[in-house]
C-alpha cells in the first residue's frame, strides 16, 4: 500500500472549513492546565470538525506558541470562548439546551461505548483537570457521566488521549455515513 500524499487527503481550506456544517458537540476544558493537552484538544476538534471549545478556569487560550505546538494551526479554525469558571460555562450551555456528558470515572458512570449520542441532540463533553479530574461541583450538574473502560494497571489516560478517545466515539455515533 502507498501513503497517502498530503493531496490525495482533500483537506478543505480554513475559509471552506469554518463555513461548513460541524457536530453538534461543544469540548469543555475544566481547568486544564497543560498548553500541550489543550493543543492537542484543538487538533482532535479540528479533525472531527466539533463546533466549539469552551477554555475555562486556569485553561490557557491561544495564541500561545505552546498550544500551537501541537494544535499545528488547528486554534485558528476552531471556533473557541473562555470563560472565567467552568460553572458559568456549564449554565450556559444548559440554558441552550445541550446534554452535558462529563468524562469521568464515577460511581454509576456509563461506559463510553454504551453511551449512544443521538443526531439533532446538542452536546457538551467536559473534560478535567490532568491530576484533579472534573470539578465535583460539575459532575454533579452533567446529564450523564461517561467513563472510558480500562484494563491496564493505571487508573486514567491523559486528558487529550481521553479526550480524543470520546470525541471520535462522538464522530462516529453523529456523524456516520454523511
């Protein structure tokens, strides 16, 4: 088999890719810390073309040469808003009506892969701190807790792997077959 070229990929333009339809699914950062994690947020939104993210708390906002280490460009097409408090995001996103969806490990948490997103549902997925995880105070505002099944030896992922990890479940779920 041949690698594909940068060609054969049919990436669309940033012009094309702003005024084109995105999922329905706004990323929270709950107070992520790592410039490097957010970055690679912002390139994992861009591939799957989600609508916005959401910076809040201590979460850094671009421009920053950190971010853009590894979000390679991705924090100028994807559409980003800060807020000072997750809790004030998480209210408005309620108020608009979406389904917030914390990843998180929690006591009633539904695996990830049983969790079916519905087409014509807004969705909010907030995601935590790299050591803290989602604040309590947010878990206990979300529709639903969503929790990535492991078998290894350490108890978490680091949150831009999560992260990418739901988001593509996201994908697939929404945005199949179009």
């Amino acid at each position: 088999m041949e690698k594909k070229t940068i060609w054969d990929l049919h990436r669309v333009d940033l012009d094309h890719y702003r005024r084109q339809e995105k999922m329905h699914l706004t990323v929270v950062l709950d107070n992520v810390r790592s410039l490097n994690n957010i970055g690679a947020i912002f390139r994992t939104c861009d591939a799957f073309a989600v609508e916005k993210i959401a910076l809040c708390g201590i979460s850094a906002c671009p421009p920053s040469p950190e971010i853009h280490k590894t979000a390679l460009g991705a924090e100028e097409s994807v559409e980003w808003v800060y807020y000072p408090s997750t809790a004030e995001c998480v209210a408005a996103l309620q108020h608009d009506g979406y389904t917030l969806c914390c990843l998180e490990q929690v006591k009633g948490s539904i695996e990830l892969q049983d969790f079916p997103p519905q087409r014509g549902r807004r969705y909010a997925l907030i995601l935590g701190h790299e050591v803290n995880g989602v604040d309590q105070q947010i878990v206990n505002q979300c529709d639903v807790c969503l929790e990535i099944p492991q078998r290894g030896t350490k108890h978490s992922l680091n949150v831009s792997v999560s992260g990418g990890i739901a988001i593509w479940h996201f994908f697939a779920s929404l945005c199949a077959g179009r």
